[in-house]
C-alpha cells in the first residue's frame, strides 16, 4: 500500500460542525430552501464540499454509512471518511444510517434503504444525494410542514423522477426516508413530510 | 489553580453529533419523540437538562440567548442556565424576545410573537403525553405506531363528566401535523394557540426521560378538544397591575397576609417593553422614581 495524502478536515472542528449544523438544521426545518454550508473543510472527490461537510458534522462510529458505486469507484472518498469520521461502511443499505448517493441516476430502489419501523420510525437512512444544480433547472412546487404555504424549489437533479420515488413517503409516515439534495456548498432539505404540489 | 475549561457549550463533540442526528429526525417527524443518549449535566433533572443539551448542540458564538423560567427572565433557573452558556459558550445573552435567535424556555410561550430564524427550545419534564393514562412504554410507544389516541379523548371526557368543562389547564395534549399527539410540556393552554403554524422552529428536550421532539415551522398544532366542548384559552380575568395588559397571561400574586393580591404579567420582557412605552397599570409607579 502506497502512502496517499488525505485531504484534512474542518479548519475548526466546533465550529465548522455547529455552522454546518445550523444550515441543514434550517434546510430540514424549511423543506426546499437552500442553504449554504461555507466553512472551510477539506474535500475529497467526488465528494462535494457540502457532502463533505455534512460527513463531519453527523458522522460517527454510532453511524453505518452506505456509498453508491460513484462515491466509493477509488476509495478516496472512503479513506477520507474513515479517518475523519471513524464511521463503519456497510454493504446493506437498509442498515445504513446515512447512504451517500454521487450518482442519482443509478439510485437503488428506496424500499432498499432502512424505512424506520413504525415504533421507531427515527430508524431510517437519511440519504444525501449530490445534485447538478439547485436554484435552477426544473421547479417543483412543495409544500408540507416547514412550509408556509408552498415552496418553490429549483433544482437539476437525477433520478429526474426522484420526487414521484419518494411519493411513497405519505403512505408509509411515519416511517419514510429523508432527503438532503447537495449541489457544491449548497443543501436542500426534504423531510418524508414535504409533498410535491398537485399540477408541478 | 487554573480555571477548568470546557469544550465550547460544555457538551463533547461526540454528544453533540448524536443530539443533533436526534434533532434532524424530529423535525423531519413533528411530534415524534425520538430517544437519546441523554448525558447527565451539571444541574439537576428538573431543572431544563433536556433543554439545555438541545442549546448546547445548536448553539453557535453568533446566536443571541434568552432564558425565560415561567416567562421571566429574573428567575433562578433562568439565569444560572444564561449565567452557564454566557460562561461556557461565551454568548451573548438578552432578555429581549425579538433580539434573541435561541430562547429556552421553562413552561411558557413568550407573548411577543415569535419570527423565523428564531429557535425556541423547550425544557419538558414528561414527554409522553400518555404517561398517566398508560405507565407501559411498550404500549405507549405501540400506541403512537398506531396513532390510537382514544384513550387520550376518554381522558378530557371524564374531566368533562366530572367537572362540567375540560378541567386540564397545563400540559394539555396537541395533535401536530394532523398525526402525533404530542405533550407541549407544562405550559399554560393559554400558550397552546401560539404553538400553531409559528414562524419559529420548535425544539423539545426532555433529559431525565431521554426524549427529543420538534414542531417544524409553520406547523399546524391543533389542540385536542370535542365538537361540544371546543378548546378555549384560559387567563385570569384582569390586567396587568404594573402595564395594564388585557391580553398576556397572568400570575397572581399575594401581597401581604391579610390576602390582598395583585396580577401582573408572567411575561417579564413584555411587561416591562409595555411600561417602556408608556402603558401603566393599577400598580405603577412611574419607572424613575422606582429607581430613585
């Protein structure tokens, strides 16, 4: 085994955490806005900053992480998270608690992924899916709460029928899947409560 | 001797990771109580150690903190909890509704609306709102899984039938978002309407009983109640004796042994913003003189 640089962490790890958790705090409780986690933290590809972040902010040994094929393809990534994170990778999406998704066009069928049991539906897999763009592209008018009235979200993403997939979210609450679309430093939030309007 | 120091807010970072990931579930659950490792804390359960572990995991050096301890800011519990973070967080403190981004609250709502961007985090001594009807945790938690709330409804009824009106006055149950029944911690009902479809986000901690919950945004709370016997707000009927307020929640207080009593605002921020602006009461002396 060669020795490989590791890219480094948050610059500060209290603050770069609580910043970083403040922002997808805000996006979980305002479904469909974006908002943009700056701090200063090492990337490593394909990682997106915010993804990056996120990782830091949430991961832990308590946490099995899931990657699809994009993320894990040279390992960068995984080492990257191992280090900083300490959190064990799992093969099973459905005993994952975070799955971090590179390529949305390969998505797994979301019934693979931990639903919660309806005693304990906060045992689901938040998914963290790197997007194109978010503030442009396609619209998609949500509403749910969080939302005063309806929400107007902007976002190019894959699978282009991601929001029809998690549809299956009212039928299961409270057991369902979380979302957190990631472009660059930006996120979006989209809770299993959050519908997509009738007509968009 | 050298001063211990502390990790920023106290908290380890690992318990702050795992009280945030709580976090991020309850409020992608309204109302859901979902369990964590709750860490013992320099201060007693009783005293807001479920509150004030949700501050300590969202606090950041820009936040602005108010404490309120039945709406006043003057209070033991409320300054030592403002005293702990300005120490260990080094925040600034206020006692400004308006001017604070996170306000922790023990049993009351603040009467000054709420705005977004504003946190207000809850300190909640018994989570499970069908605790006294059922001690089972197994059966509560199946009961929630269920959505089966009728034993709740048999509850405000036997108060009906006893009492002639539903006699709870505190703690009294919401259903969030149309699914969860959910415990607005001891409260006055007076406070329940300003739960509903609030600008601000809504965080509980309860830290003996190892629960956290949430009300997002814009939320509707509705409280629990029959088409007969709708849900009505309660507040004494008076005015404040030191601002004249005909609209905040009362306490009553006695002033000397013969039984003569006042009522002034349980809201000490409203109350002293109001005589700020010239309202006075039956009891006000102007704010100079106070002073002199």
């Amino acid at each position: 085994m060669t020795t490989t640089e590791l890219a480094a962490g948050f610059a500060d790890k209290v603050l770069g955490a609580q910043s970083t958790f403040r922002a997808v705090m805000e996006a979980m409780a305002r479904p469909g806005r974006i908002q943009r986690i700056t701090f200063e933290a090492g990337t490593p590809a394909p990682l997106m900053h915010a993804s990056a972040a996120l990782a830091l902010t949430l991961f832990d040994h308590d946490t099995p992480i899931w990657l699809d094929a994009a993320i894990a393809a040279d390992g960068t990534a995984a080492r990257w998270l191992k280090f900083h994170t300490g959190a064990p990778l799992t093969d099973d999406p459905s005993t994952a608690a975070f799955a971090l998704i590179g390529d949305g066009s390969a998505l797994l069928p979301l019934e693979r992924f931990a639903l919660g049991t309806p005693e304990y539906p906060d045992r689901s897999t938040t998914l963290i899916i790197q997007v194109q763009a978010l503030g442009s592209g396609a619209s998609y008018r949500l509403h749910g709460p969080g939302i005063d009235g309806e929400a107007l979200l902007q976002a190019s993403l894959q699978p282009a029928d991601l929001f029809d997939r998690l549809s299956f979210n009212a039928a299961l609450f409270p057991r369902g899947l979380d979302v957190v679309l990631v472009s660059g430093d930006q996120v979006v939030a989209i809770p299993r409560t959050t519908r997509l309007s009738q007509g968009s | 001797m050298t001063e211990a120091t502390y990790n920023f807010a106290y908290l380890d970072e690992q318990t702050k990771r795992m009280i945030r990931r709580a976090i991020l579930k309850a409020i992608a659950i309204p109302g859901y109580q979902v369990p964590f490792a709750s860490r013992e804390m320099p201060m007693p359960y009783g005293w807001g150690t479920g509150g004030v572990q949700v501050t300590a995991s969202i606090l950041g050096p820009d936040d602005t903190l108010k404490v309120i301890d039945q709406g006043s800011d003057d209070t033991t519990n409320a300054i030592s909890i403002r005293k702990f973070f300005a120490k260990t967080a080094g925040v600034a403190t206020t006692t400004s509704t308006p001017d604070a981004s996170v306000i922790q609250t023990r049993h009351r709502i603040p009467e000054t609306p709420l705005h977004e961007g504003q946190v207000l985090v809850y300190q909640v001594p018994i989570p499970e709102p069908l605790r006294y009807l059922e001690p089972r945790e197994t059966e509560t938690r199946r009961m929630h899984a269920l959505a089966e709330y009728g034993l709740m409804h048999v509850k405000l009824y036997e108060d009906i039938a006893k009492f002639g009106h539903i006699a709870t006055a505190y703690a009294y149950p919401v259903k969030v978002a149309g699914r969860y029944v959910m415990d607005p911690s001891p409260t006055p009902k007076f406070d329940n309407p300003k739960m509903d479809n609030c600008p601000a986000l809504q965080l509980f901690g309860a830290g003996r009983e190892k629960r956290i919950y949430a009300i997002p945004p814009y939320t509707q709370v509705v409280s629990l109640d029959f088409e007969d016997h709708p849900f009505t707000r309660y507040r004494q009927d008076g005015c404040c004796a030191l601002c004249g307020a005909d609209d905040s929640y009362l306490d009553e207080i006695v002033t000397d042994n013969a039984g003569t009593r006042m009522f002034v605002c349980s809201d000490t921020d409203y109350c002293e913003g109001r005589r700020a602006e010239g309202h006075t009461g039956s009891e006000t002396t102007p704010m100079e003189s106070a002073h002199a």
